[in-house]
C-alpha cells in the first residue's frame, strides 16, 4: 500500500514483525556473523545480498535509507557520514578524471570548493554557470565529456530558487542527467524525481535531522535515467568491473546499478558511512520532519514580512514573500512553503550588522542552519572574513548578507528578539 509522506515519516523503513522492537534499533556492530564459508563468498561476489561489514552495510543505516529513499520517490538511497561526501560521491560516481561536469554557480560554498578546487585535483573540470543565463548561453557550456548537470533546490545562502524543470529537460537534451541537492527543501516540500531531476542529494545534517546532533548526508537515484542509451559516456556504469569480477551494474542490478555501484565501489574504497548511532538520531528527526516543515516556513514568512516593512533593513530575500523575484518559481515548486531560511541586509556597515547580532538573546550564533533553534551567521565576519567587501561582492556574497535560520520557536517571540536587537544598534 502507497502511504503518504506523513506516514512514511513514522513508519518508513522499519515494520517490526511479532515481538521486535518498536524502534529502530542501534545495530552497533562492526560485523555480521556467518555459518559456513560459502555463504560469506557469495556475498563478496553480489550473488547473495546480506550484511557482512558496516562500511558496505549496517541495518539501521539501511532502515533510515529505506525511510529516505520512499519520503523521495526513489529507486536506492546510500547515506554517507556528511552531505559533502553525498555531493562528492552523486558525481565522482559518474564523473572521473577527464570527465567534466556543469553547475550553478548558486550553490553553497563547501560544495563550490569541492567542485571547483578539491575534484580539479582528482582530473575532474567544473563549469559554473549562472542559472539567470538563457538556454543557449547554457546550453554552449554542455561538453562532449561532460557527465552531469547540478544544482540546489533552494540554494544556501541565497535563497534562490532553482528551475528543476527546465534545467532537467536541458540536461537530459544533452544526455546526461540532473543531480540536485534538495538539502532545504526537503521532500516534504519539494520532491525533485516529480519535475525530471535524475539523482538527489541530501545534506541530512540540516531539516532532516533538525535538532542538530549528527552531521550526515544520502545519495538518492531516481532510476530513470537511461545509462545504457549513453553507454560510451558511463563505461562505470555500462562495461564490465574489473574489481567485481567482470559484472556490469546495469545488467546485473537494472534500475539499482547507480546506487549499487556507488556502494560497491565508493563505500568500498572511500568509506564515508554514517555510523549506526548518527542514523538512529536522524530517524527521529525524521519522524517529524512533516510537523516541523510547515512551522519553519509558516515563522519565516512571518519573520520575512516583518523584515520588509522595518526599516533599518536594506533587502530581504525570501522566496515566500510575493515581492520576490523567485516567489513564481517557488509557488511552482514549493506551493506549500520553501523553508525557514531568509538572507537579509541591514542598513549601514559591518560593524552594524556585528552589533546586531551581539545584541540577540536567544537566537544564536552559529555556522549552522536549518534546525529547532532560531541563528544567525553574518558570511563577512565568519565564514568568509578574511575577504574585503569587493571581494566578498565578486564572490556573490553582499558584506551585510545576514544568514537568519528561522526555528520552530514562537514567532512572536523570535521577532522581538530581532526588534530588541536592532533597537540597540
Ligand atoms: C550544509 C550543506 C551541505 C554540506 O553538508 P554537510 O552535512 O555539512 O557536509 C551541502 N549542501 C547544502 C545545500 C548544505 O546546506
């Protein structure tokens, strides 16, 4: 029976039979154990599927997979023990060195670095395009070795909105397919499988957990697209693996060769798996996820429209508000509400915005985003302050950018805390 996103959130992944426990429980083992050699061998040879090793795979792991992979309309989902190792991982399988591949420029910062700088090293080239360009102006970028197509749902910090839809149908003109990391939407918002989207990334470090205990990540494939139709561009995927005895994904494992080869391969030898214990907290997180969406985007319009009238703010950007140029996009997507991040400017100078935020009480300074808890993060004093505003501005982050996560608190509450601060300033 096909469930409803709310339901899956309690119940996917985990259906205990007579006497098992309620909750998911903490398989906190290394190791499985077997009865006869055989039955270990066939393991190693993908002929039988079983768990042997906790970096291949770990029940509990695969239970809060399960729940994923159903909340996105998946075929597969592989969690990984951060969101930077699930980016990394959605293109290095698909995409080694030689290969080049194009995303929006738009994209958060540690994933800009992993693309840009970390893969160039690993033979991998990168193209930043702006999603505001026409087709054709993007379209030129598309190469004959580039292997996939990448962007941000909501994208962090800005909050732009991108256009999964149309970028999905020029990727896939090109024949190659579209990866988004859906990281602030979540799919209790947006389900990007629904408008093209090829493979999702998650950073589950954010909404889906919530309260902020693990850092972790997952890879989710669609299983649409069809490798085999390009099999000269994804030998990975099309041709036989020396390392696994001559199979080929696509043959042995049909819709399930993306994300079985990225197990087999890259859990194999990389080895960024989440440990047990981070699972079992993010599926509590998800158990609420459905609850806690709403909220969020319910107190940042609010919070929002309540920045827009003050008037020691200079901009705000948040896709609900109607005033902003991504709230058609948004309304498309996410018709039910975006998320509860809002990127704002305040009148006057650094030091200002510093003030501001020394003045808050219980909203919080952190490099964190997207959880219970109502923070704040100013890029220009923080996370990129060894830069001068002109190029803080080149690298498309406004000095006065204020980064304000907006938490499931009362929202009265959260603007007086804003209203007390900005008084002092
Ligand atoms: C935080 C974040 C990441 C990186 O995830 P980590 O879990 O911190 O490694 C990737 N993409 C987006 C959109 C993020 O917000």
């Amino acid at each position: 029976m096909d469930k409803n996103l709310e339901t899956i959130c309690i119940h996917g992944g985990w259906e205990p039979k007579k006497g098992e426990p309620q909750m998911l429980p903490i398989y906190q083992s290394t190791t499985f154990r077997y009865e006869t050699s055989d039955q270990m061998a066939r393991l190693f040879d993908l002929k039988d599927e079983g768990y042997f090793y906790t970096r291949l795979a770990n029940p509990t792991n695969d239970a809060v997979a399960k729940k994923i992979n159903a909340l996105e309309g998946g075929v597969g989902c592989v969690l990984t023990s951060s969101g930077q190792a699930a980016n990394f991982y959605a293109v290095f399988n698909i995409c080694q060195a030689g290969d080049h591949f194009i995303t929006s420029n738009t994209i958060y910062g540690g994933t800009f670095n992993l693309f840009g700088v970390t893969m160039n090293k690993l033979g991998t080239e990168c193209t930043f395009v702006d999603p505001e360009w026409d087709d054709a102006r993007i379209e030129k970028e598309f190469r004959p070795n580039t292997k996939c197509f990448f962007g941000e749902t909501i994208s962090n910090p800005g909050g732009n909105i991108f256009d999964i839809e149309r970028f999905a149908k020029m990727a896939h003109k090109h024949g190659v397919p579209l990866i988004v990391d859906n990281t602030f939407a979540t799919p209790i918002n947006c389900r990007p499988f629904e408008w093209g989207c090829d493979i999702v990334t998650h950073s589950t470090t954010k909404y889906m957990d919530g309260h902020a205990t693990q850092v972790g990540g997952c890879v989710v494939d669609s299983g649409n697209f069809d490798w085999e139709k390009y099999a000269d561009k994804y030998p990975g995927l099309c041709t036989p693996d020396e390392s696994y005895h001559g199979l080929t994904y696509t043959k042995a494992f049909g819709n399930k060769a993306y994300t079985t080869k990225l197990v087999s391969q890259l859990m194999r030898d990389l080895g960024s798996i989440p440990a047990p214990q981070n699972s079992f907290l993010l599926n509590l997180g998800l158990e609420t996820l459905h609850l806690r969406m709403p909220r969020h985007c319910e107190n940042a319009l609010a919070v929002a429209e309540w920045l827009e009238k003050n008037p020691k703010v200079g901009w705000v950007n948040y896709a609900g508000l109607k005033s902003n140029k991504y709230y058609p996009l948004a309304q498309k997507y996410m018709p039910n509400g975006t998320c509860g991040v809002i990127a704002f400017g305040l009148k006057g100078t650094r030091e200002d915005a510093i003030k501001f935020m020394d003045n808050l009480d219980f909203i919080s300074i952190v490099t964190h985003v997207a959880d219970a808890r109502t923070c704040v993060l100013h890029p220009a004093s923080h996370t990129h302050r060894q830069m001068s505003d002109e190029q803080l501005r080149e690298a498309g982050v406004a000095p006065d950018l204020v980064r304000l996560s907006v938490g499931i608190e009362n929202v009265n509450d959260i603007i007086a805390d804003l209203q007390q601060a900005m008084d002092k300033m």
